[in-house]
C-alpha cells in the first residue's frame, strides 16, 4: 500500500514563552537601571562529564528563556576544567540535545579551556598582588587546617612565601615539574572566615592528565569556583544563573573578581534545583545506571535524560512547558513526576496523530464477511484538529481486539464485547459475538461475530442504541509491532536518600509486549508518536527501529482511558 502523501504533518512547536520569577524582577530592575548599558547576557554552562538530564533543562530553559525575553544572548560554554572526566562525546551530545530542547548560542560557543591562558595570567595577578601561594601541603593537612562551621582554619606554614618564590614555583607546577598533589595555589583571603569557601581556598591543582580539548599542553588546572566568574566576566555576562549550592560560593565568586582586572562583573543569582520524585538527577549515580547495564544506555527511554526523553517521546515543546510551569524560586521543592507526564499528555493530544494497536490480541472472525473481503475505512487523524487529516483503515473478516474488550460473563454495565452482546468496531461497523471458540486447555482464543452491515455511517439498522466502542486491527492487513511499556525507573519517591539506590530499582520499569499489533499507518508515516487509541502515546522507537516490525515506546498513559473512550463518538 505505497502512500504518496504523509497525512501526519511534523508536530507544531508553540513559541518560547518565560513567565515572571524573581530572576526575571531582578534582570527588569537592572534594565531600568541601565546597569550593564542595558543588555542582557547568560550562559548555560555544562561540565560535559555525562549527559544533560532533566534538571539541566530547568537551568536551560531559564537562561536562555530570559536571554530571548530581553532581547539578550546566551552563551552556551563548557566548563571542562577537570580533564579526568570529560570527553568530545559529553559535549556533542550536549550540543545536540540544547538544540532539541529548542535553544540557539549562534556562534557563542565557548570553552573554559580556552581561558586557560589568562586564567594563568590572573593567577599571577593574584600571586604579585600577595593575594595567593603555592601551598606545598597535603591535601589530608590542608583539609585537616581548614578548621570547622565552629572552628576558624590554621594558617599554612608556605602562607606567607614571598612573591617571587610563588611565581617561580607555581611556572614550574605549570611546567610539570612536580608530582600530583605536591602544590597547590591557594586564594590568601582569610582562615578565620565563618565562610569556609573563604579560607583560603584552592584555585589550581596539579593534574597529570591530557585535556580533550588542550591536550598535555597542561599539568595544572583551575579549580571551578576561580574559573567560572573569570570566565563569566571574560564573556561579558550580566546575570550568572546557577543553583543554590553555590550560594555561600558567592563570597568567593566576587571576591576573586574583586581583585582582578576582568571587563565586568557579573552578578550571581542562585535559584532552586529542580528535584522530581522517582528520579535521579546525580550524573554520577545516572553513569552508574549506564555503567553498570541497569539501563541500556544515556538514552534508555527510562532515563531522566533529555536523550532518553527523545526517545521516549517526549516533545521538547512538553518540557519547556514544564519548566515554565514549575517556575524558578529560591526555595527548594520535590516536584511529582505526574506534573511532567501531563505537560507531555498535554502536548501529544493537541499533536499526536491517533492510531489503533491492540497489545493483548484475541482474534475476532467477522463471519458475515467475505474470506477476502478489504474495505478502506476514513478516520480522522485526529478527533479535533481536522488540519491533521483523514487516514484510511483497512477491515476485514478477521480483526484483533483487546483481550480485556471480551468478558464471557459480564457485569451489566460492561459495554464491550461479551457472548450475544454488540459492540461497534471505532470507525466502522457494529458487530454481535455469536460463539466462543476455545483450545484444548479451555482458553478463549477467538470470538465469532457478525456485523451489522448498515452501521458503516455511526447508525445501525434499525436505530437501536450500541454504547461501546472498541479498537481494533486488521490480521490481514495489520503490522506486528514491538511494544515496551515503561513505569518508574525506582520504587521508591527519593532513591537519591537511599544507601544504595540500586536496591530501589524497580523490578517493572519495563515490561516488553513482543507481539502486539497495529494499523498499517504506524509503520508507514513520518510522525514518530502517536495517541494508540484508548491505550495512550506511544513513540517509535529511533534506536531498535527494524523496518518489518516496528518498535513502539510507551511514552505516557492516558488519564483516564475508559472515560474518555465515552466521550468520544466514531
Ligand atoms: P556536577 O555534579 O557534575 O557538577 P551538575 O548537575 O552541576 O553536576 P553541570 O554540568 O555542572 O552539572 O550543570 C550545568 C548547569 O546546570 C549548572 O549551572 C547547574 O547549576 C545546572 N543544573 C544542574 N542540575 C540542575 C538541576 N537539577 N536543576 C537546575 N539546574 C541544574
Ligand atoms: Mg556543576
């Protein structure tokens, strides 16, 4: 059946819209002010250790929510600084998966390994203006000297080296001279802060690893919190978005550029980390699912990444939505997954062409029709959006229905198919079970029907009433398809809390229905996620797509699947 024409025209994606938060007041109040000569600059800036998962679309959305909102621009810039972890794969797929979510840096892409230069020219600013030291302690002493939240830290015996001595030690750490651990370069601000990040904290350390980016051209690194306001600064950024960890970092985010020559200072603003329940949003915990073959990889559809998400089917206009919907504040909340899943429902129903599939078949012989008996039925792609089109559905003698759409013995209000009972085929006739049909062991394995041959139009024959509508696919003419259902990837609301979380892993997060069926349109059309009707959305699988059987992904249930079976007409 070659079909020359997609009736599934690719989903719509709603404008970009960013509602009022504090951060929002604060960037007005600055415009305003005509601080910064009235631009707008943020940046989203990645580690590229692992993947972006759903709390980085939080801090996407919002930076370069706000950049759009105020006809600002946003940076996208890697902060790889620690060469142990990172890698060229992390940071495509970043790329990648920031363009998905609907953003553009235009030609704004940086590297904090691209200061790395001038990071070393402030460091020596800083070291000339008696301001830092090579500190040639251990780590253990300089952990054991930073004192306590009660107890003030002990000064470094090397704190007061002398300026020249500093220079020269710190050109030959960068020269490689030295072992891992041998120095550091402290900050010299003050041991007895009641701010810890203040005691004289690290900026460089001695790394013997090659960089992806710079290669062995180093044997020091700066450490994040010197790096990320100089690069900020260096870039021109109005407002630095980030979470509120980094609160008490503050200090030291200004402190450091305090001291510098940099062309502007940004100001830090912290807001709440997006924490969903059943979720983990830890890259570290996220690798070990991959690592350890829990998940089949960064984009197993259970994954809270946005990779998985894609493949799931989630429409990147749902989590935009969603990140719009939660908001951005200061105080630290547990989201419910539900709240994302109806963004996604929500999207797929104004979107989602709708198809039909039957995951647990029973066979229904139409008896009053023809052994090669094809009709093309016309169904509307979608029950509200007569822009989405018409598909044609092809019937015969014998369909597939829902296994649970037949009770032999059945309650009254049960409006689905039972022995002598009618029930209407969606979109064409209405058929009457006439006989059960039974194997050796007893089990039902086909039901015998005849239709009623003047329902075709939503009548019947004689203008008797038919309340259920059931889905179905044709045996003949229907396509075998893979279905995975997925649930929570963990069993419990917080599994970042547990001792381990990999106990909390929950036994049902996929469930494969291996022989499934479905209407001829979702192996032949562009659209990639559909509304299975009655059964919810699910999304072509991009990964195990195999052309003779397909492969579908469970993106979300519906509601309410029955209820709204009832409202719906043929
Ligand atoms: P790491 O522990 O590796 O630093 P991270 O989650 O901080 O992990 P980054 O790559 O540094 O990962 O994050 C990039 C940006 O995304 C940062 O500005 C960070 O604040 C923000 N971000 C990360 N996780 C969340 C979250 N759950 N909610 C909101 N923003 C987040
Ligand atoms: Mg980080």
């Amino acid at each position: 059946m070659p079909r020359k024409q997609d009736p599934f025209p690719p989903m719509e994606d709603r404008p970009v819209t960013a509602p009022a938060n504090f951060i929002r007041h604060i960037v007005e109040g600055d415009l305003a002010a005509g601080k910064h000569d009235g631009r707008v600059a943020t940046r989203f800036p990645p580690e590229p250790n692992g993947y972006l998962h759903i709390g980085h679309a939080k801090s996407i959305c919002l930076n370069f929510g706000t950049a759009l909102e105020y006809g600002g621009t946003c940076n996208l810039r890697f902060d790889d600084t620690n060469p142990a972890t990172e890698d060229e794969e992390y940071a495509r797929a970043i790329e990648d998966d920031v363009r998905w979510l609907g953003f553009d840096w235009a030609d704004r892409l940086y590297h904090a390994s691209d200061y790395f230069e001038r990071l070393y020219d402030y460091a020596c600013d800083l070291i000339r203006a008696g301001q830092a030291y090579v500190d040639s302690q251990s780590a253990e002493d300089i952990r054991a000297t930073r004192g306590t939240l009660t107890e003030p830290g002990r000064a470094s015996p090397w704190r007061d080296r002398d300026v020249a001595t500093n220079l020269d030690l710190f050109a030959r750490m960068r020269a490689g001279e030295f072992a891992e651990g041998a120095h550091v370069l402290r900050a010299r601000i003050d041991m007895a802060s009641p701010n810890i990040n203040l005691r004289d904290p690290t900026l460089y350390r001695i790394r013997r690893a090659p960089h992806h980016r710079t290669g062995d051209r180093w044997h020091i690194y700066p450490m994040y919190d010197y790096t990320h306001c100089i690069s900020d600064a260096l870039e021109g950024i109005t407002h630095s978005l980030c979470t509120l960890e980094f609160e008490d970092h503050r200090p030291l985010y200004d402190w450091v550029l305090d001291q510098l020559d940099v062309p502007c200072h940004p100001q830090q603003i912290e807001f709440a980390r997006l924490e969903l329940d059943y979720t983990l949003t830890s890259k570290r915990k996220l690798l070990a699912l991959v690592r350890e073959g829990h998940v089949s990889g960064w984009d197993d559809p259970r994954m809270p990444t946005l990779r998985g998400m894609r493949r799931r089917g989630y429409p990147p206009a749902a989590i935009r939505e969603f990140c719009d919907r939660i908001g951005v504040t200061k105080k630290q909340t547990v989201i419910e997954f539900g709240v994302l899943e109806n963004c996604v429902r929500e999207e797929l129903d104004r979107n989602a062409p709708r198809a039909m599939a039957v995951l647990d078949p029973i066979k229904v012989v139409i008896t009053t029709l023809p052994a090669d008996h094809l009709e093309w039925l016309e169904a509307p792609n979608h029950p509200k959006e007569p822009a989405l089109g018409t598909r044609r559905v092809p019937l015969t003698r014998e369909v597939w229905i829902e296994r649970d759409d037949f009770m032999e013995d059945p309650p009254k209000k049960f409006h689905r198919l039972a022995p002598g009972r009618e029930v209407r085929l969606r979109y064409g006739y209405v058929i009457r079970c006439e006989e059960v049909v039974r194997d050796a062991d007893g089990n039902v394995v086909e039901l015998r029907c005849i239709h009623d041959a003047a329902s075709g139009g939503g009548q019947t024959s004689d203008g008797r009433k038919v309340k259920g509508i059931i889905h179905w696919v044709s045996v003949s003419a229907g396509v075998a398809l893979e279905v995975r259902l997925f649930d929570r990837l963990f069993d419990v609301p917080d599994p970042a809390a547990a001792e381990d979380f990999r106990a909390h892993l929950n036994p049902e997060s996929l469930r494969v229905v291996a022989a499934a069926w479905g209407e001829p349109a979702l192996a032949e059309h562009a659209a990639t996620t559909f509304q299975f009707e009655r059964l919810g959305y699910f999304c072509r699988d991009a990964v195990d797509a195999a052309p003779a059987r397909p492969v579908f992904n469970r993106t979300v249930t519906l509601r309410d699947t029955w209820a709204r079976l009832q409202g719906d007409k043929p």
